[in-house]
C-alpha cells in the first residue's frame, strides 16, 4: 500500500476554521504533520459580533495533540493579515483554504443591499483577497494548493439564497481561472460543494442526515486536493457524508442556425429549439477557446455543407458592393523606417553573423549596406489593417477569418535601408472560391520624388465568404509557377529559431496568433505559428545568396504561394532550380515533410557576375567520395560488431574548391549503424571530419596518410579527436574502396 499522505513542512491556512467544516480541515491537516494557521472571526451566522475564543479553541486541541497551530482573528476581508501570520509564525505559505462563511438567506424580492454586499464581501471578496495575499508566495517557491469553497446553492440555485448562490457560483469562476494562471508555479487550485452538519445547516437538516453528514467525511477530499501528489487542478467536487463526485459542464453539440452570411432572425432560434437543446451528442469544452473553436468549426462545417447562394463579403450588398469594391485605390500613405527596421528585418528573416556577408545586411556603417528585398511587403502591408476595418467601400471583411494565401513583389530599384515611401492600394479584383473569397490587392510603393521603388501584390482569403455569384479566376494576379521535375540544382537547409516569430512580429505583423498561445487555439492552431512571410523571407535569402551572390540589385521579382503553416523552431528546406534568369524554389518543413512555400519563383534582372551555388551543403551535387560512402555502408551492414566496437556518430563534410558540397553521417552507435547524407538525425556527432572530395577519396584508398593529411591541414578534426582514430578500422582492406 502507498505510504500515507503526510504534510510534514507545509503550512496551511484555513479560514473560518473556528467551528463546521473549517475546524476539521484544521484538526485533520494538522494531525498529518502541517502547520496550521486558524483563522477565525467568531462571528455569528450572518456576519455580525466578533470572537476570539472559537479560534482558540481549535488551536488548543491540535496543540494538545502534539500539533503546530496558530490563532488568527481577522475578518477574511484582511487578506493580508491573514498570510502574514503564516509568514510570521512559519515563514511560508503553501495550502489556502477558503472556507470561512456567512448566510443571509431572503427571497429574492427582500434581499437588502446589507444582504447582498456582507454575502459577497465575505465568500467572494475575502477568498479573492486571502488568496492574493498568498499568491506571490507560491508563485515565488513555485508551489501552492489552493480550495474555494462553493455550494450546491451555487451550483442549482436554491430558495431563498440568491445573493449566496451568485456569490458561491463566482467562486468556481474564480477558481477556474487561478488554475489556468497557477498552471506555470504548481499552483493548483479547485472548488468544493460541501455537504455538511453545521450550525449552518443544523436548522435545515433532519437530524439523522446531520448525523450522517459529520464534517469528518469532508475534510479527506480537502486534504488530498491540498497534497502535493494531486494532480487535480481546475476541478469541481461535490461531497458530503462519505461520497465524492466531481462536476464539469456539458454542452449540447449546439445546431447553426444562420444560414451562411444572411443576418439571423430568433424565429431561426424557435424552429432550431430542440437541436439546440439536445444533449444526445454532449460535449465538455473545458476551456474557453476549446469553447469557441468547437462553435467556429461547427460554423465553417455547416456552411460548407450549406447549399444556398449567401451574401458577399460586402454584407448584404449583393454583387454591387463588390464591384464597388473592385478598382477602390486608397488616399496615398507613408510609411517612414529607418536603418534599425531594417536590420531587425534583416535578422527575423534569418540573416546572420555566420555569414561570410553579414557586414552588409546586418551593420549600418557597411560600406554597401543594404536590407533584403523581400522587405517590401513591410511598407506594402502597412496598409493592411485599415483595409480589414473598412477602408474599401462596399467591403465588410472579418478580420479573424482573413488568410494571407499568396504574395508577389516587384522591385523596380533597390529598396533603401531607410527613408519614406509612400503607398497606394487597389483592388485589382475579388475571387468568388466558393469556400472563400480571394480579395487582389495590388500596393505601389513610390520615393517621395514620385520615383516607383516596388510593388507587392497581396491574394488574401477570406474564409466563408465565398458564393457570392462573382467570377473564379482573373488574369489581374500573378499565378504561381511550378518548378521543373528534375531534382533541384541547390538546397538549403535553415533552422529556425523558437523565437523567430516573436522576433519578425516586431517588423510590423503583431497578429497575436504569432505569439499569443490562446489566440492561436481559438485560430484552430495548437500553438502560435510562424509569419508566412517569414518563411518567405527565408526563402529569398537563399535565392539571393546561392544564385546572386547577395547581391539585392539582382532581384526583380518574387512569388509564393502560402500552402501550409510552419511553426517557430522547424527546419526549413529550400530547393532551388535555375531556368534561364528565373529561379524556381519550393520550401518544405524539414520535420513533417510539409509544402509550406510553392509555385514560388524569384526573377534576377540579368545573370550574376559569379554564382555561388553550392556554400551550403546541397543535397544533389555527386562527388567522387561518394562511393566511399557507399562502401562503409556495406561494411556495417556486413560487420554488426564494428558498430558496438567503435560506438560513436561521425560527421563528415566534403568540400569542393573550399566550400563544403557534401555532410554525410557515418551513425555507429544507433541500432545496427547508419550511413547517410545530412546531419545525425539523432543527437549530435562526437566527432566531425572536414576534408576535400579528393583527399577522401586518396585517404580512403591508401594514397593520402590520415596523420599526414591533418598535420597537412588537409584534414580538419574537431569534437572527440580520440574517436578519428577508432575509425581506422573501417578504413582496413583499402583495396575494396
Ligand atoms: P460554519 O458557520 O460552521 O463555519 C463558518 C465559519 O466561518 C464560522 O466559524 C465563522 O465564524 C467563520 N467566519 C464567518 N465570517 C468570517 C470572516 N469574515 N472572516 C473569518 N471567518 C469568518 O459553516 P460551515 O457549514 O462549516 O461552512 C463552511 C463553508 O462551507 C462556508 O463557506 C459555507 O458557505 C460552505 N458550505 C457549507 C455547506 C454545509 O452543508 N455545511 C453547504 C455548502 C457550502
């Protein structure tokens, strides 16, 4: 059996502890080794007198006992006195029990004003005051057991009780959210309805049912929600007299009852009444964006299934909004930046110190300093929010329901890293998708000489406001362009950082579904993703550094299409094609395989003096040492003891003119060995060998002394030297290489 639960060290406070439940949940709580603090006021039932003496009381059984216990008199409504006692006297606070109560019982029509605030002044703002008095204690040791007494007058209602019963109600509402907020300290926090014998009761109770309902039978529910092995939290229990239950909300599944986008009417409400109200397929949301998530997808579900013509996103409008719409070109704006915004662009989308280049990109006092093209969709989006809060006629737009699906820029000179640019949208055209309506917006960015710098062309869904009877296709956006078939001519592989979307959010986007957890569940996301944008930028990066040389006056256009979401900290992989002075690419998510940029493209103006296609490690390029690889991965596979005796990870990278063409993994140590290109795909390498194609390849077949080789400087070595050697073993028997 477990050992029983003790409280050895911890300290408790609980109030109204004087007599009734309080009292056992002192004794009980002392009895298993906590210190307890006994707070009680002495009052009489309905809130008035004072009294020392039932506090005393209580503290002089646990200390007759053997027990550690001290009085507290103080109203519940001095929060603060009360933890300061345990403060005082035991140096921490780690368990509050909100039990301490008062009734003032009327029907409704006779409550007082008296009636209502004494209720709630004591049940509701004594538990919010004692329990923030404790809270940054046990956010401070990271620690804390938290009860709110609620009741079954609460919870149903009763007679008689309605200033208790919202009070007691609140409680739970204040108890849910304690939990949610203490999730991060260990603080945990639930609501009891108790049942019990008390002088609360005793008027209302038959006697044997008083007998029956001894506050003894409680206190263990209290006590084990208090442990520090209960894992509950946010929960609601009813007991009494020995049965324990614990209550959630249910819900029914709930009917749409709009049809689509046309404006709801309650005889909508009536005829849908049974749908609404039955509990046959329930559910139990437990948090309030599970709550709007389950109702949002229950909306999309039913207007996809909807077969009716709804209203255009013009709302109620009819096609006449939306050709009103269609050609709007906004007042100009400007949108002014400076060198710091565009480093900070710079840096979110990836750019490094790592790079050879950085100088350029991330220094403002660089010779030939610069910010990477695709920043002109920051200015360009400038204009963003006004338009999803009305700034085209005849367009009503649900902000939350707009995806950003493709992007197009034009650079017609060099964007400088800092300065003013004056913006000007249109609506180029309005999509019908039937699932959604696709809204073409083309923003000019112009000098303030009236130079034009660039153009962006944004394709923005609007989910659900399809079927609007407009038109499908429209030659006034830049389609998307697949790459070839053939495999790709360079591809680079990018880690992002678990911070990369907090940091490119402060280059303007600040959609908290980039940042903010539960903005991104009521999104229907798991958790906050990363800025397509971002991506975009990412991808244009590698562009501009395998097929321009860095060199940002090369850059003409660049297109992408959105396709799926990448979230911070996932490896990007852009594979790159050259046709002619197009460059083709397409961005995958390296963990999930996942598309997340395609039919995208970026134009050069003219082809680049020198190209530099290979200083990241590409993944099509084929090299003479290739086949060694190939022949160690025979010899493992023909030797399973090689691998237990060597038992370590090699990385190897193979270098061309300098630059590193090829990483191969030789994996020793995982299951029966491994040989393959990229990194370890599992934990980091022991050792890392650096050679050129050729060296390894004359080294493998006994022409090039590996000792010789690294006093040469032919051969880098880095991480555990002591493992290099072990690998002479699979160099044994050269003449097969
Ligand atoms: P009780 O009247 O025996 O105990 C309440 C204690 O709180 C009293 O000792 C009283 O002096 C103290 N108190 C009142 N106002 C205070 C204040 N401002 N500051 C400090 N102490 C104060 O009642 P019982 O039955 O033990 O109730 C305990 C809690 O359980 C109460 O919150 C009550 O509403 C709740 N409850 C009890 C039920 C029952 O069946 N006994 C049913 C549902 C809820």
């Amino acid at each position: 059996m477990a050992a029983p639960m003790r409280f050895d060290g911890r300290v408790v406070l609980v109030t109204g502890a004087g007599g009734g439940l309080g009292r056992e949940y002192a004794l009980q709580f002392a009895e298993r080794g906590a210190a307890v603090i006994v707070n009680d006021l002495g009052g009489g039932m309905s809130g008035g007198g004072e009294s020392s003496r039932p506090a005393d009381l209580v503290v002089k059984e646990i200390r007759s006992k053997g027990g550690k216990a001290v009085a507290n008199y103080n109203s519940v409504e001095d929060g603060e006195k009360l933890v300061q006692t345990a403060l005082d006297n035991f140096g921490k606070i780690d368990i509050v029990v909100n039990n301490a109560g008062i009734l003032r019982d009327r029907s409704f029509a006779r409550i007082s004003d008296l009636d209502w605030d004494l209720i709630h002044r004591v049940h509701m703002r004594g538990s919010f005051l004692v329990t923030r008095a404790a809270w940054p204690h046990m956010k401070k040791q990271g620690y804390g057991r938290i009860i709110m007494t609620s009741s079954a007058s609460g919870l149903y209602g009763n007679f008689g009780q309605a200033n208790y019963s919202a009070a007691k109600l609140g409680l739970v509402g204040l108890s849910n959210t304690l939990a949610k907020e203490g999730v991060k300290y260990d603080i945990k926090c639930n609501a009891i309805a108790p049942m019990a014998g008390s002088r609360m009761t005793q008027t209302i109770l038959p006697e044997g049912a008083l007998q029956r309902l001894d506050p003894k039978h409680v206190a263990p529910v209290v006590l084990y929600l208090c442990h520090e092995d209960c894992p509950e939290t946010g929960g609601v229990f009813e007991t009494g007299a020995g049965w324990v239950s614990k209550l959630r909300w249910q819900r029914t599944k709930g009917t749409v009852v709009r049809q689509d986008d046309a404006i709801m009417t309650p005889e909508q409400v009536r005829d849908s009444w049974s749908e609404i109200t039955d509990f046959s397929d329930a559910t139990y949301p437990n948090s309030g964006g599970e709550s709007t998530t389950q109702a949002l997808a229950a909306v999309e579900e039913a207007f996809q299934n909807q077969s009716s013509v709804p209203a255009p996103p013009g709302g109620g409008g009819g096609g006449n909004s939306i050709e009103r719409a269609i050609g709007y070109t906004a007042r100009p704006t400007v949108f002014t930046y400076t060198t710091d915004d565009a480093i900070l662009y710079n840096l979110a989308v990836g750019m490094s110190t790592s790079d050879p280049d950085h100088l350029k990109f991330l220094f403002e006092g660089s010779e030939d300093f610069r910010v990477i093209p695709s920043f002109s969709v920051i200015p360009a989006a400038s204009c963003i929010p006004n338009i999803l809060s009305g700034d085209i006629p005849g367009l009503s737009i649900d902000p939350t329901k707009v995806l950003h699906g493709e992007q197009y820029m034009e650079i017609y000179k060099p964007i400088s890293p800092s300065g003013k640019l004056i913006c000007k949208f249109t609506v180029a055209d309005i999509l019908d998708k039937g699932s959604g309506a696709v809204i073409v917006l083309n923003v000019d960015l112009e000098s303030e000489e009236g130079e034009r710098v660039a153009m962006n062309q944004f394709a923005l869904f609007v989910v659900g406001a399809g079927r609007f009877g407009g038109h499908r296709n429209t030659d006034k956006a830049y389609a998307p362009v697949d790459p070839p078939s053939r495999p790709p001519d360079a591809t680079v592989r990018d880690k992002t950082s678990i911070d990369q979307a907090a940091l490119y959010r402060l280059t303007g986007d600040r959609n908290p579904l980039h940042i903010d957890p539960s903005f991104a569940i009521m999104g229907g996301f798991d958790k906050p993703i990363l800025h397509g944008m971002c991506t975009y930028g990412f991808a244009t990066r590698a562009v501009l550094k395998q097929f321009a040389n860095n060199d940002v006056t090369l850059i003409k256009a660049i297109k992408a299409r959105m396709s799926k979401t990448v979230l911070p900290g996932q490896t990007l992989q852009t594979d790159m094609w050259k046709e002619g002075s197009r460059i083709h690419f397409l961005t995958k998510v390296v963990e999930n395989g996942n598309v997340c940029l395609s039919g995208a493209y970026v134009d050069l103006t003219r082809a680049p003096a020198t190209v530099t296609t290979t200083t990241q490690p590409t993944q099509s390029v084929s090299l003479a040492s290739d086949a060694v690889f190939a022949e160690f991965s025979r010899r493992i596979k023909a030797s399973p003891a090689l691998v237990k005796k060597i038992n370590a990870v090699y990385l190897w990278n193979v270098t061309k003119d300098g630059k590193t063409c090829a990483q191969w993994t030789v994996d020793l140590k995982t299951g029966s060995g491994s040989v393959y290109r990229g990194e370890p795909k599992q934990g980091k390498a022991g050792c890392t060998l650096t050679l050129a194609d050729s060296d390894l390849v004359a080294m493998v077949s006994g022409k090039l002394n590996p000792q010789q080789a690294f006093m040469q400087g032919k051969l880098k070595v880095s991480g555990n030297i002591m493992l290099s050697q072990k690998l002479s073993q699979l160099f044994q028997d050269q003449a097969k290489l």
